[in-house]
C-alpha cells in the first residue's frame, strides 16, 4: 500500500497530527479526520492505522480489525501497523492470533513498548508465565532511553532483584518523580514479596500519571494481594472504565469477587469475558476455581478441561482436577500429563503442579512408591521457592509462651469486644477443619464463610508490619496495649470480616487453620469468640499436608521434616493454651468424629452454646460454597476412607516420624514433659 496524497505533504502531516492527539481524549473525532485526510489521500498508510485505531478506541474492534488488516498484509515489515493488528486482535479475544502480531512489531522495533505489553499479557492469558514475565522485562526496558533504566530492567529481567533496586533507588534519588523508575521498583518489590512497599509506590505513580493503565493495573493486583478488596476493585473500576474488554481487568474482578463470596457476580464476570476471550487457558482455569466452589462440579471439570485443551502443559489444570479428589485419570491423561513433563522450556510452576497431579494419578492407581516419589519432586520444586525456617517456627512458639503468662491473662481478664459473633476453627490445614466448618454451618445460626486472612494481617501490623516474624515485636508488644486498644481490636476484626457475612445469622466461622499461632490474641480482643481445635492423626495429618499443593502460604509443608516439627509446635502451643486457659478451647479429634458423629456434634455445638439441629448430622446437604482442598469430600457423606489412608504410604515416611517425636506416641494427647 502507498502513501498519495492530493494535498501539500506539510498540511496532511499537520492534518495527521492532530487526528493522533485526538485518540486518546476523543476517537470519534479522530475517526472522522482520519476519513478526511484518506479522502484527499486514500491509501495513506499512517491514517489508515489512525483510523483503526480510534475506531478500536470507539469501541469498534470489528471495523478496525477491517481497516488494519488489510494494511498490516501489505505492509508486514511496518511495526506501528503490525502492533494494531495485534491491539485489535486482542481486543477482539483472538488472543493466539494477537500475540503473534505483537511478537512481529516487536521484533521489527525492539523499543516498541506496547507491543512488549501486548505480547506479555497475551502469553499470560495462553498460559505461558515464563514467556509472559520475559516480555514484560522486554516492556520496561523498551519504555526507556534512559542507560540506568535499561540497566535496572536488565537486571529485573534476569531476576538480579537487588542490583535492581540498587540501581532504582538511586535513580529516584536524582529524580523521585520518574514513574517508570517507581514502576520498576514496585515490581522489584513485589517480586520480593513486599506488597506494603510496592503499592506505596503505586500509589504514588498513579497519582503523578493518572493514566499508566499498567501501573494501576499492577496496583490493583497488590491491593487483591494484601486482600484490600474494595480498594482494589475501585482501581479495577477505573480501567474497566477506559478499556471494558480487557480480560485482565476481568480476570482481576473475578478473582477478587470470589474472594467476597459474591460467586454469583464473578461467574458471571467469567461467562462474558470468556464469550469476548475464549481463547485464555488461565481464564478457563480460574473460571474452574469458582465453579468448583459453589458445588458445579461437572462444569468445573469442563472448565479445566477447556484449559488443557489449549494449553496441555499447564500443571495447575491437571493439579486442579485432581485436587478435586473425586476425577479419575484415564491412561490417555496419564499419557498428556507424563508428556507435558517432558516438555521443553517447562516452568518451575507447570512441574511441580504436574508432579502433584502424577502423584494422585498414581495414588488412585494403587502405585504408592511411584506416588510417593512424584509428591515428594513437586514438594521439593516448592520447598527450594520458599523461604521457611523450622527453628524461627519453633522460636516463635516459645515466645508465644513465655508472654501468655496466667498472670498475664489475668491481669487482662474481662477486657476486649465482647461480642461472641466469631467462631475460630484453628489446627493444620487437612485435619478436618472443613468437615467441622460444614457441620456448624448447617446450624440454622451459623454462617460459614472462609479462610479469613484478617486476624494474621493484625498480628503483621501489631508486629510492626514487617515480613518476618523474628523481626517483628508481637507477641510481646501486646503488654503495651490499653483495654481500649483490645477492645478496638475486636471491633475491626468484626468490620474487616463484615464484609464475608452475606446472612443475618449470629455467628460466623472463621477457618483460617493457621490462627492457633494467635489463640491468645483472639482471647485477649474477642474474649466470647469461640475456639474449636481441628486435630488428626499426626502421620494422616502431616502426609496428607505433604502431598496437598496448597494456592498459598503453609510453606511448612513441603517438607516431611518441617511439617513434622510444625504439628509438635502446634501441640506444644496448644498443651499451653490448655494449662493457661482451661476450657477455653474445644478440641475435635477427628478419628472419634468419624467414629461417632451425633456424640462429637453434640459436644462441639454444645460448647458453642448451640441448640442442637438434625441438620448438622448431615453437612453434606448444606449446598453453600466450600473454598478449601476439601470442597466435594465435604459433599459426601461422613466417610472413614482418609482416616487410616497414610499407611500406605508409611515406608517412606521415617523422616515424619523422627520429627514428631513423642508427640506421635501419645496421640491424640500432649506428650508429657
């Protein structure tokens, strides 16, 4: 295609300008110029991507994939036509096709930043994260001139974190309102996993670039992770706003929707970003996560299956059908998932999520050596990513101990919120707690909602909100706080919490397993709150963790030794609460509520000073969401299959063993020291 024109070369060039200037602030204006100027001049190629661009930005893919296409084939070799091809395409959920155009303009103007982002966020939503994070350095580096800069992406590129911050900070020393530098930096401290720090920086850059659609849509993910949910969905707001169809925006908005328990309105966020984006294995996958939650099974399973058929390497797919602990694998997945393990260029995520699936797939096939071996290779990919220590666990116990004095308690004793709305479900994770959680939330007073992160997030902040316990000042800092600081502690945690009760009932559960480390916070601020300990078998307990690859957190559990340790610290702190306590906490053995359900039942709803109901023998009746590894065992009757299921594998667990100590011998009760 060539450039004519009937008019002098100075006027179309002015002419063009300002149709560009117009894009942003007003594309129907820049269309109807665009159309001018082609009148004069019909096959200008500039004008011609102009117009397909601010028909784009009118909300007309379809017309402006019709006017670019055209052009981006007569003109392979021009990288502005090639990125709208790509920018059309994306738009239009042809994410496959999108992607190849964006890789075309990028490779023919490597400083073509957009096209970096445009095939960033097309290989994230095909499922390739490596490639994804290789194009997003590619991106900072090309948004750029400046020496430091490219230096400072270099670095983040090859993962060198701390030269990268290095060589950032003294950039915005010399210039603190460099947004890409402030871009840069929050994305090196995400990556360290300092959220706080990097949505500071965020913060900042958006409120100097109001309109970095990048750096607020990074915002609005550290938001979701700190589990600032409406803060993060008001950034979201602001995108949609601009760009409706982008299915990241979407994909955010459903995951925090979910994360509300407004199932309902994420699914349906799912079902109209997938009709416009059909072709986005991660989208599909996470559209199989809420499915499951609310009970859809059979379209959750369809859902990653959808996934796999477009990406057959993506692991967490396969591990997400296993994890449903009720698919069986045919011979022919046996076959897909041992072939994507072969893949080249596989990730560290994709091979440890399909070692988890391999080891379930030979599980139900009665190969425990074969079993045990890939659980224990996904665990160690995991373990290696993780930053746990055994000993600063154990430490922290003896800290916990050492302030949760009687006399410590009782000087206290009276003081906090008093309302008994929450009812803590504490222990390890795969100890029962969500069976328990069924059962009281079939009451006709109870609503169950979830994993709450609200009460570890206090601790954090208490502690002087730094990332490591051992640095930090709680518990011993809560000897410092007021009857007004405990009681106004209680408090928040019932506002942050309000937010997950969708009921009038007056009671709701919080399952978080991990809140036994804070049992004598939750007495100190919410001394009505109810506690009810989740306890198993130390051996089903601890192996049932090892072999579970768990969304988040529990780092203590991808190795047999360390999860040993962590079960004797829990027991050790809990034998504590008891002496210090007693009462305060209801323990459930799980063995004996498998054993006997109605006298379990009784006892745990009489502890929480509840009425006893028939519907509580039956929670596999109660149809509410369930997001936990457990979701259809809890859908089933109370069965004794998983009670004794360890025992198959109890060859290779010596390690385990050694690292319980006595605490396995005098199961379900304390050792005695």
């Amino acid at each position: 295609m060539e450039s004519t024109t009937a008019q002098p070369a100075v006027s179309l060039a002015a002419a063009l300008q300002h149709a560009e200037r117009l894009l942003e602030t007003a594309p129907a204006l820049a269309a109807e110029q665009a159309r001018a100027i082609l009148e004069a001049a019909p096959r200008h190629a500039d004008t011609t991507r102009v117009l397909a661009a601010a028909l784009r930005l009118s909300g007309e893919p379809e017309a402006a994939l019709r006017t670019v296409a055209p052009l981006a084939a007569a003109l392979p070799n021009l990288p502005l036509a090639q990125l709208e091809l790509g920018l059309c395409l994306e738009q239009l959920g042809r994410t496959a096709e999108a992607a190849k155009a964006f890789d075309r303009a990028s490779a023919l103007e490597p400083r073509l930043s957009e096209a970096w982002r445009g095939l960033a966020d097309s290989l994230e939503l095909l499922g390739d994260t490596a490639g994804a994070e290789r194009a997003l350095a590619r991106q900072l580096r090309a948004s750029t001139r400046d020496p430091a800069l490219i230096e400072a992406a270099t670095a983040l590129g090859e993962n060198r974190l701390g030269v990268a911050e290095q060589i950032l900070r003294e950039r915005l020393k010399a210039d603190p309102g460099d947004i890409a530098a402030i871009r840069m930096l929050a994305e090196t401290g995400a990556r360290l996993g300092r959220y706080a720090d990097a949505e500071a920086l965020l913060t900042r850059c958006v409120e100097l670039a109001p309109t970095f659609a990048a750096a607020r849509h990074n915002l609005a993910t550290m938001l979701y992770r700190q589990n600032k949910n409406a803060e993060a969905l008001a950034q979201i707001d602001i995108l949609t706003a601009k760009d409706p169809r982008h299915p990241g925006y979407a994909n955010l908005r459903a995951a925090v929707l979910a994360r509300l328990g407004e199932y309902d309105q994420a699914i349906a966020v799912c079902d109209a970003m997938l009709a416009l984006h059909p072709a986005q294995p991660k989208g599909w996958m996470s559209y199989g996560h809420v499915l499951k939650t609310v009970g859809r099974q059979a379209d959750s399973i369809a859902a990653y299956r959808t996934a796999l058929s477009q990406a057959p390497t993506l692991g967490e797919a396969w591990w997400s059908l296993a994890n449903l602990k009720t698919v069986k694998f045919t011979d022919a997945d046996l076959a897909a998932m041992t072939e994507a393990l072969a893949a080249r260029d596989l990730s560290d995520d994709d091979r440890l999520h399909l070692r988890y699936a391999l080891g379930k797939a030979h599980e139900d096939a009665g190969l425990w050596d074969a079993a045990f071996e890939h659980y224990a290779a996904g665990a160690a990919i995991r373990r290696a990513q993780l930053d746990y220590d055994a000993e600063e666990n154990a430490a922290d116990t003896a800290r916990t101990k050492a302030v949760f004095t009687p006399a410590f308690l009782a000087a206290r004793a009276g003081q906090g919120c008093p309302a008994p709305d929450p009812i803590f479900i504490v222990g390890l994770p795969r100890a029962g707690s969500t069976l328990i959680e069924q059962i009281l939330a079939s009451h006709s007073q109870v609503e169950g909602t979830m994993e709450l992160p609200d009460l570890i997030v206090m601790a954090r902040r208490l502690g002087g909100k730094v990332a490591r316990r051992a640095d930090s000042t709680y518990p011993e800092g809560l000897a410092d706080l007021s009857p007004d600081d405990l009681k106004a502690l209680g408090e928040e945690f019932l506002e942050r919490t309000r937010i997950q009760r969708k009921t009038a009932k007056p009671f709701f559960i919080d399952k978080m397993p991990n809140n036994f480390a804070h049992v004598g916070l939750i007495h100190l601020i919410l001394p009505n709150a109810k506690i009810i300990d989740a306890r198993r078998h130390p051996l089903g307990c601890c192996f049932s963790g090892f072999k579970q690859h768990f969304a988040r957190g529990q780092a203590f559990s991808y190795d047999l030794t360390d999860i040993g340790r962590y079960y004797a610290d829990y027991v050790e702190l809990m034998a504590h609460f008891d002496a210090v306590l007693p009462g305060r906490v209801h323990r459930v053995i799980y063995e004996r509520l498998i054993a006997d359900p109605e006298a379990e039942i009784r006892a745990l709803l009489d502890h929480c000073g509840l009425a006893f109901e028939e519907a509580c023998l039956s929670p596999h009746q109660n149809d509410r969401a369930v997001r936990t590894a457990s979701s259809e065992q809890v859908r089933r009757p109370i069965f004794k299959d998983a009670v004794e299921h360890w025992q198959k594998f109890e060859s290779h667990l010596g390690p385990l063993k050694q690292a319980l100590g006595p605490v396995l011998d005098a199961y379900p009760n304390p050792p005695v020291i």
